[in-house]
C-alpha cells in the first residue's frame, strides 16, 4: 500500500471516514511504526492522532508552537496549546502550582 516508502505523510487521513474506516487507517499507521517507517499525521482530530503518536508538533499558521513528547500529555494538554498558542509550564515540567 505503501510502496516502500520511507516516510509516511497523511493529510487529514480520518477526515469523513467511518469509525471502521478511521479504525483501519489507525491501525495501518501502527502497523507501519512497527516497521520501523517514520509517519506524520497531520489532523484536526486529535483523539484520532493520540492513539498513534509518540510526539507532537503544533504550528500555528505556520510557526511551530510546541514540539513535546507523548508521555505525560493528556488529548486536553494537546487542545489548550492550540486553543492558546503556548504551552503551559505544567504541560512541559509535569508539575502544577497546587
């Protein structure tokens, strides 16, 4: 399907797709990061790009606003960066001021 590519890119890829679409096109694109075959996912929909990704790169009209690893970040982090353009200390260091 993929033509032995070593770079992936997917525009919108879930975009009008059928929950069982969308569960096709997620799971190939896990399929394909066990091949060890880099992809970049570019969405709206960020629960649909959480399942599958290990990292993040938000732009905002072009600048890139945030460039953070998976891990310690909720779907609602990845929101308020691109609601704010910014990210917040607790997002990047883990802690909060309560």
């Amino acid at each position: 399907m993929y033509f032995k590519a070593k770079l992936i890119i997917l525009d919108e890829p879930t975009t009008a797709l059928s929950v069982k679409e969308t569960e096709i096109v997620l799971q190939f694109i896990e399929d394909v990061k066990q091949q060890g075959i880099p992809v970049i996912f570019i969405t709206h929909n960020i629960y649909h790009v959480y399942q599958v990704a290990d990292r993040f790169v938000i732009l905002d009209r072009g600048v890139k606003v945030a460039d953070i690893v998976k891990e310690g970040v909720t779907p609602e982090d990845i929101m308020h960066i691109i609601r704010e353009g910014k990210v917040l200390d607790e997002i990047i260091t883990g802690e909060t001021d309560a």
